[in-house]
C-alpha cells in the first residue's frame, strides 16, 4: 500500500477488475493537469466558485481510487470556495501536490 490510494480498498470496490481501475487511472491521469491547474488559476484569481466547481470534480475523481488524504484535500478546496475564505487555499494545494508526488 503506498500512501497515496488504499490499494486493497481499490481492489475491493472494483472487483479485482484491474482492467476497469487501468482505465479509470489513465483518465484520471490524463484530467488531473487540467483539474490543477483550474485550481490553481481559481486560486490565483480568487475565484471562490470556479475553485469550488474545479475541487469539487478533483473530489469526485480521487474518490475512485479510496485516496483518503487527497479526497480529505480536495474536500477542503470545495469548502473553502464554496465559503469564500480562500486564505488556506494555497496551503492546501501545496499538501495536495505533495500528495500526487508520493
């Protein structure tokens, strides 16, 4: 298990359907630069709705792969643009981008 996704937890939502979790890994691989970079733009413009709408489909894509600490992260973007205080934003796209580095 690396401490990014909960691979046994994968394993099990998708019925062992490697084929299935390989495809949905390179879609998600393939959207990911787009995703960060519409939150780091909304980020940078202060854009709290554009930020939420952009966390919000990160969540949902993460959420695929049982990624407890990146979901945990894109669930505070959503929060924080869908409340308007973007003041810890940037700290936690830093800890995201940690994350997908690991």
């Amino acid at each position: 298990m690396n401490a990014f996704l909960d691979e046994n937890a994968l394993l099990a939502r998708y019925d062992d359907d490697i084929d299935l979790i390989t495809e949905i890994a390179h879609l998600f691989i393939s959207d990911l630069p787009t995703r960060m970079t519409e939150i780091k733009k909304a980020i940078a413009d202060q854009d709290s709705r554009r930020l939420q709408m952009a966390a919000h489909t990160l969540k949902g894509s993460v959420g695929n792969f049982n990624a407890k600490e990146a979901f945990a992260a894109a669930q505070a973007l959503e929060a924080a643009g869908r409340e308007g205080d973007l003041s810890r934003a940037e700290n936690v796209l830093n800890d995201l981008e940690t994350l997908s580095t690991i």
